[in-house]
C-alpha cells in the first residue's frame, strides 16, 4: 500500500451508492484506511495489466486489398456455380423435365429409362460440342482427353 504524499491532487468518482459500499468492504478487507487510497491502489494495479496501445495487423490498404481478393474469388466461386447448374440441367435431370413436359399424361420408369436412351447420342455430341479445345481435342474419328497439367 503507497502513502499519500505531499504532492497530490484531488479527482472525482461517482459511483453508485451501491458500489460505493462494495468498495469500502474491499477496502475494509484489504487493510485500507481510506477508500480513495483503495481507489488509487487498484486502478495502478490495473492500469499495469492491461495494454493500452493498439497494433493493427495489417493496414487498411492491405485490407482493401485482401477485401478486394476475396470479391473476386466470391464473384469466380457464383461464376463457377451457375455454370455447373446450367450443366446440371443440360445433362440427365434436364432430359427428364423435358420428356415428361411433352407426355401430360405421365411416364413409367422404363419410357423415362428408353427415352434417355433414345436421345443419349444427341446429349453426349452436344457435352462434347462444349468441351472441345478446353477439355477434349478431336483427332480425326477419336476423342482425346486433354490434360491440362501436362500440356507444354
């Protein structure tokens, strides 16, 4: 416990009547004299434990940066989305839907099953039609997957 010296100067506090008494029973307990004294003691204790200055771990412009980044991925992530929806309904699901919009009366499993057979040719020539020169190079009457790690 310091002692008041010779050099002090007055400062204000206006707790609530209840906290006021919490504090002199803390003070009481502790061995002070004077609440003020308690006062003074816990706020330098307390002003040693807690670390005033703040360190910001990147600067704004970096931030706008990173913010910019991840705009960018998220904007390719939708791009990429849409299309594997559009590719979804392209495929077998879409063949379905259009089958069964043209029979209004309904379809069994094995007209749905015998039409996808039916019209599978026509479905793989257009994938194939879409994936030439990205994925799949056609040398003369064959398909060739193209194997974009290894390309020179």
């Amino acid at each position: 416990m310091s002692e008041l010296g010779d050099d002090t100067q007055a400062a204000m506090c206006y707790p609530s009547g209840q906290q006021y008494q919490q504090w002199k029973k803390w003070a009481d307990e502790r061995g002070y004299n004077s609440v003020s004294r308690f006062m003074i003691d816990m706020i330098e204790a307390g002003s040693k434990q807690i670390d005033f200055s703040v360190a910001y771990d990147d600067e704004p412009r970096e931030l706008r940066h990173q913010r910019n980044d991840l705009k960018q991925e998220l904007d390719e992530a939708r791009r990429r989305i849409d299309r594997l929806e559009s590719q979804l309904y392209q495929g077998e699901r879409q063949a379905i839907v259009d089958f069964l919009e043209e029979r209004t009366e309904g379809a069994t499993f094995g007209e749905i099953v015998q039409h996808l057979v039916d019209d599978a040719p026509a479905r793989v020539a257009g994938q194939l039609d879409r994936m030439e020169g990205e994925d799949v190079l056609i040398e003369g009457s064959k398909y060739v997957y193209l194997d974009q790690d290894n390309e020179s």
